[in-house]
C-alpha cells in the first residue's frame, strides 16, 4: 500500500501543505507569532486535528506527531518505519502514547525533539539544507571572506555524502545562517565532529546558537565524542562565540595547503 492509502486506512487526512499553510498551522499550535515552521513538512492530520510531519533535521528525516493537545513526540526513525508502523494497525497519535519498541528506539536517537516542539518562542527553525538553497548560502559565504559561486555551492551540497555529512540552514522569514558539521577519523582521537563551516546574518537572532547546537546533536547520533572546530586567529568576535558555548583552545597551529592535479 502507498503511504496515501496506509494513512486513509488509519483514518488520517493525506495532506500537501506550502510553507504558508505549514506556518499558519504551526504558529497556531505553539500560540507564536515568530514561528516559520519551515523545518516540517505536514504529512497528514488525523480526527482530532493533529499532525504527522517530517521533521527535516536529517537527510532521511524521521516522523513526528504534533497532537492537537500539544503531543509532540517522534513516531519513526524514517519514512520505511513509519509505513511499517501504519501497517501494523497502529494509528499515530495511539503510536505516540503506546510506547512501542519500534517507536521508543527512534525518540531515544531524537531525545531532543519534544522540548523543541514545545519551545514557546523558537528563534529559527533549523532544517536540512538543499540545493535550492545555494544563493542564499552563497550570500552567507561572503561574509566569511570566501567567493564561491552558487553553482558550486549547489553542486557541493548534491554530491556530498549524506552518511558522513550535515549542512542545516536557519529559516525565519529568510536564511539566516547555515552549519556544516562532518564526521572524521582517526588513529590519533578516534571519532570525531568536524566544523566545517558556520555563518550568520547580521541580524542572527541567535540562530548561530541553534545551528551549532543542531550540529552537536547529529555528531552525537553518528557517533562522535567530541566536536573540532579551526577559526582564524584574527576571528576574536567568532572565538567568544565557541567559548561561551564550551569550547576551549587546544592548541595553535598553521594550515598548510597544496593544490593537487592528477598525473598525465
């Protein structure tokens, strides 16, 4: 069955809101006025007038439910599960109570997400960053002191590898800001997060805290124990900013660089 006929069986409503309807939906849930919503996508309401949505923090984003008394709780790591719950019989808003095996796995990897549905005044909504994106971090770029065109961009963002990478963007009435963390190792510390690059608007608003937090989080479920961050010596202003936030100076050092062509 496609998951059109898996929530009509449920007794759901299969819906396909726009940014607009999903705001509107989403500011009158939380009671805000600042809300954009833009890091769902509404999948369904079922009879009580609650939500199903992806929650698009990861590539392959898992489901939530947003209850019409205020539930908020993860229903499935992803799509497949998801389904494969439907077809159990279950319904979503008696998922998101029962407690369930499948469904205590996926809330324990997002332990984060009903305080953050419930946040009364979010500053940004943080989601998964596209292609479609790639002006407006182009823009972003820029103020780090790089040019990159937008195509390059675009075409960073399709071809890096889902498993090992994330880039979230920061979403009021526009992007705001933009992270991108990476997974490396090594025989030296192991596994490790990697910053590879953070930017702002002038007009932030906190939303540099809310991506380098979102970052921390997907380095915790992809195995990371600690988060390495290079900032140039002259970014004192960026260097208060990982301070307040816990991080310290391990050590100083140069980065060397060589361009490589491959041999004839």
């Amino acid at each position: 069955m496609s998951l059109i006929e898996l929530h009509e069986a449920a007794g759901c409503e299969p819906v396909v809101w726009g940014p607009d309807r999903t705001r509107d939906w989403w500011r009158a849930w939380t009671a805000s006025t600042r809300v954009s919503g833009a890091e769902f996508r509404v999948l369904a309401r079922d009879t009580t007038g609650g939500c199903v949505a992806l929650w698009l923090v990861d590539a392959n984003p898992p489901v939530v439910y947003l209850g019409a008394d205020g539930e908020a709780a993860v229903l499935a790591a992803d799509l497949d599960d998801y389904a494969a719950l439907l077809a159990s019989g279950a319904t979503p808003g008696a998922a998101a109570a029962a407690g369930l095996p499948a469904v205590r796995a996926a809330q324990a990897a997002y332990p984060e997400f009903p305080a953050h549905a419930w946040r009364p005044e979010p500053v940004a909504a943080i989601r998964w960053a596209t292609a479609d994106d790639a002006e407006d971090l182009t823009t972003l770029i820029a103020t780090m002191g790089y040019e990159v065109g937008a195509a390059d961009v675009a075409g960073r963002l399709r071809t890096l590898p889902d498993s090992g990478h994330a880039v979230y963007v920061a979403v009021t009435d526009r992007i705001t800001g933009w992270v991108h963390v990476l997974i490396s190792h090594s025989l030296i510390v192991g596994t490790r997060a990697e910053l590879g690059g953070l930017a702002v608007a002038q007009t932030r608003a906190g939303a540099g805290s809310a991506l380098l937090a979102t970052a921390e989080r997907w380095a915790v479920r992809h195995g990371a124990t600690s988060m390495y961050v290079r900032s140039g010596a002259h970014r004192t202003e960026a260097h208060g900013f990982y301070g307040r936030r816990g991080y310290t100076v391990r050590t100083t050092q140069l980065a060397l660089t060589k361009p490589l062509t491959p041999p004839d």
